[in-house]
C-alpha cells in the first residue's frame, strides 16, 4: 500500500568527492530499508533518511493525491498504514542502481508490490520508486524520494 512506498527524485545531490557512496553501500541500505518495512519498523526507515530528506508521494485522488511529505508525517503515514493493514506483504523489485559519477550519488529505481486481504477484498498495490542516496557522515542515506502509487481492489 502506499504508505510502504519508498522512492526518491531525480534531483541532484551535492557532495564532495571525500563523501561518495559505492554500490555495496546502496545495495546495504536497500536491503536494510526493505527488512524494516517488512518489520514494521519506522525507526530503521527513518535512520535511513537525510534530515531534510524531500519525500513526494503520488496516489490517486481518493487515497490523498500527491503529498510531499516531512520525515515526521511519513512516520505517521507508515505508522497507520501497518496498524490498518498489519499482514501485508511487501515485495521490491526491479532494482536498479546508478551510480553518479565519482560516487557523489546513487539513483535507484525499484517497483513494490503489496497485497492483502481485508475488509472481505483482496486489496494489492504496486509503486514505482526512484530515490536519490548520497553520503551523510560516511553513510548512505536517502536524500530524495518519489513514489508513483497504483492500487487494486478498492
């Protein structure tokens, strides 16, 4: 569902070369994103995210539209989403990484799917993601992200 989704914009990062980011870090922070979802762990999410990261979400209009979101409403957003669906499950896919040119950044690309049965419907969803990771204190963190949601069964 949409409060899972997680992606990020096509906007640059700015970094030095001391502070880039290698594809094994990408890889690391993906991973560790995915198993908090999963977990329903929004502190890990969060960790995962710059300060002032710039979250864009885009639903159709009767799940909310397009929002741009501050770290602490995703929180809220994620938070609500597993207490009104709590067995969903949560599948990311098509993962794609692209390294910016000495490491400044990474943009990633991935498709989620979600699906659960509630309130007598099988509901499911799929997002595409895109989010831009740069270096933070010597660690990968998700500066930007956008997320396109589609839903099924509502």
């Amino acid at each position: 569902m949409m409060w899972l989704a997680l992606v990020a914009s096509p906007w640059p990062a700015t970094a030095s070369a001391a502070a880039a980011v290698t594809r094994e870090q990408v890889v690391a922070l993906v991973d560790t994103v995915t198993t908090a979802v999963r977990r329903h762990d929004a502190d890990t999410v969060l960790a995962s995210f710059t300060p002032d990261a710039k979250i864009t979400v885009v639903a159709p209009a009767r799940l909310g539209g397009t929002r741009r979101l501050a770290l602490s409403e995703y929180r809220a957003m994620l938070i609500g989403g597993w207490r009104q669906l709590p067995d969903s499950a949560y599948e990311v896919s098509d993962i794609v990484i692209e390294l910016a040119e000495g490491g400044r950044s990474a943009t990633v690309t991935s498709t989620v799917r979600e699906a659960v049965d509630a309130y007598g419907k099988s509901l499911s969803s799929t997002t595409q993601q895109r989010m831009t990771v740069v270096a933070r204190a010597g660690k990968p963190k998700i500066a930007f992200l956008h997320a396109v949601f589609r839903v099924k069964g509502l």
